[in-house]
C-alpha cells in the first residue's frame, strides 16, 4: 500500500529555474497539503486543496503555487526558484471526515543555489 | 488563528532519564485535535498520538504518556527512561476540528545519549 508518494524525492536548481513537485495518494482522500519545513520553524503550511479543481493559500504561499487537476495528485510548483526556497517539503492528505490525522510522505528535499 | 509553541528547541539527556517535551496551543475554538509528531534522522513523520478536547484524560503507552490540561491549554509528551533510539525531534500540532488545516509547533530535537 503506497499511500503518499512525492517526487523527486531530492533535486537541486539553481537560483531562477522552474520545477514541479508532485504528490500522489492512493488513499481516495479529499484533502491533500503541502508543507515546508525549516530548522526551528516547524512545519509551515504553504497550500492545501479540499478538493479536485479547488485549492486554497496556507501560511507561506508566496513563490508557489499549486494545481488538483486529478483527485489523487497534487503538484506544487515554483515558478521561479530563490535561495529562500531551500527546505524539505512535506506533501500529506486526509479524508473528508476530519479525523485529525494527516497521512504524510516522505518529504522532498529542494536545495537551490 | 490557531499557534502552537514548543518552548523548548533543544533537550539532550543520558539514557533512561525521563524527560518531558512541553507543548502550548492556542485556538480559539472549542473543539480541537491535538498531536504528538515524531520525525526521526531517517525524516519521515511518525504519528504517536492523536487527543481530542473533549478527552483530558491522561494517556499511556509503553514508555509514552501525554498530560493534556485544557486550564493551561498544554499537552506535555513525557519519555520514561529515554532510550538513544528515542532520538528525534518531536512535534506537537493542532487541528480545529471544524477547520481545515493542522497547524505545527517548531518541534524539540530529543538527543538522548548512551
């Protein structure tokens, strides 16, 4: 049971350069989230989607953005990469009935000269 | 706006002391999930627990328990006789029950030495 899957797992840019993360689930579940995370920040919500074709800004969505074309798949992308976007992004999802629990990946780690 | 604070950044105790992660939340509403996240060196998040509000009851597994206070809005994680494989940082997060997102505190990074 594969559950939460990101790619790439690592991929290194440079400073301007465009790329897509992509985060598939297996789970059927509604809502789906991306995450980073930075040293001593936690993990800081960018964007999340409560839907397929619906999508919603989290705490840090500058700089990024996001499509739910297929219920199972949530990409993120970065336009434009800087220095500042260096971080290990979280993909994770839940079901409609908010149970609490998220069901995350393994995280992406992005380094960008 | 919900927040979540982990006073602590950084605890390094020996092996088979105790040792106890505090964790503040602040909601504003009246229905709420809590959560204990372990993320070991390996990076994967690891669920430990999750606490409704309506629950205060204290829980206890193995050598885990959480102390949940509502009057002081905390949810303490406590390790009993810490184990080098207890090395991790420890996340505490919330959810409101009728909202969409779960909100994370900055974690505590646990070294626990042999």
């Amino acid at each position: 049971n594969a559950g939460v899957t990101q790619t790439p797992k690592f991929r290194v840019l440079k400073t301007g350069q465009s790329m897509t993360l992509l985060c598939a689930q297996d789970m059927n579940h509604e809502y789906m989230y991306w995450y980073r995370q930075d040293p001593g920040m936690g993990l800081r919500l960018i964007h999340y989607s409560v839907g397929e074709g619906t999508t919603a800004k989290g705490e840090v969505p500058d700089g990024y953005n996001v499509s739910r074309l297929k219920k199972q798949n949530f990409l993120l992308g970065l336009e434009s990469a800087a220095p500042s976007q260096t971080s290990v992004y979280f993909c994770a999802s839940r079901p409609r009935v908010n149970t609490g629990e998220l069901f995350f990946g393994e995280g992406s780690r992005l380094t960008v000269l | 706006a919900q927040k979540v604070t982990q006073a602590q950044t950084e605890i390094s105790v020996v092996e088979k002391e105790d040792v106890t992660l505090d964790c503040v939340y602040e909601t504003r509403d009246t229905t709420y999930y809590l959560f204990w996240y372990k993320q070991p060196p390996s990076g994967e998040l690891v669920f430990l627990i999750r606490r409704n509000s309506f629950d205060e009851q204290n829980e206890i597994s193995g050598r885990y328990s959480w102390n949940f206070q509502k009057s002081t809005s905390s949810f303490n994680f406590t390790i009993t006789a810490s184990q080098v494989v207890d090395s991790a940082v420890y996340f505490c997060a919330l959810s409101e029950i009728a909202g969409n997102m779960l909100t994370f505190g900055g974690g505590t990074r646990l070294m626990v030495k042999p």
